[in-house]
C-alpha cells in the first residue's frame, strides 16, 4: 500500500484531535470540559476507525463490515455514557452548585 501526503495529513489530523481530546480529559478541571474532551477523544477515534476501513476497501483489499461494525457499537457506547455524564453533571450543578473538580472536592470533604 503506497501512502500518500494527503492520506497521511488526513490521519494525522484525525490522531492529532484524538490527542487533543485525550489531553483536555486530564488537564480540565470543570467536569462539563471533561465531558466534551471526551466527545473529541471519541470523535477522533471513530472517524480513524471509518477512514481505515475505507482506506482497505479503496486498496482493492476484501472489504470487512468488522470496522464499521466497530465503529457503530463505540458511538452507541459513546452516546449513552455522554448522556449519563450530562445528567450526573446536571445533579452535581443542582446540588453542588458548581462543576469545577477541586471545588467539589473541598466541599465534599467533611
């Protein structure tokens, strides 16, 4: 398989968000940041996954419905936790008043 620029600037775009993402998880300290750092990480990575699986199916090689597959089960994953996530952060504001992580950690220790 011959790589070209513009395949290799596609996935390193799509790693570098991925990236981002990832970093955004552990550098944020508002948990509603964290929640759509999460959102990029999971991005990235789904649309990686989707661009590997078209780039098999363009090199003439036998196309498997396995990455697709993959791909669909991670964003229904994706979904559902990110749902949980907005709701847990939407009990925590009304409760805690806030969403900021070392806040909360002040005001939950006795």
């Amino acid at each position: 398989m011959n790589l070209d620029w513009s395949s290799a600037f596609h996935y390193g775009l799509l790693v570098v968000l991925s990236l981002v993402g990832f970093k955004g998880l552990f550098s944020q300290t508002d948990l509603l940041k964290k929640v759509v750092a999460f959102i990029v990480f999971q991005s990235g990575f789904i649309l990686l996954l989707l661009s590997l699986a078209q780039r098999t199916a363009v090199a003439g090689l036998e196309n498997h419905p396995f990455p697709h597959a993959l791909a669909l089960a991670a964003l229904a994953a994706t979904l559902g936790v990110v749902l949980s996530l907005f709701a847990l952060c939407s009990a925590i504001q009304g409760k805690y008043e806030t969403l900021d992580s070392e806040e909360l950690s002040k005001r939950m220790k006795p």
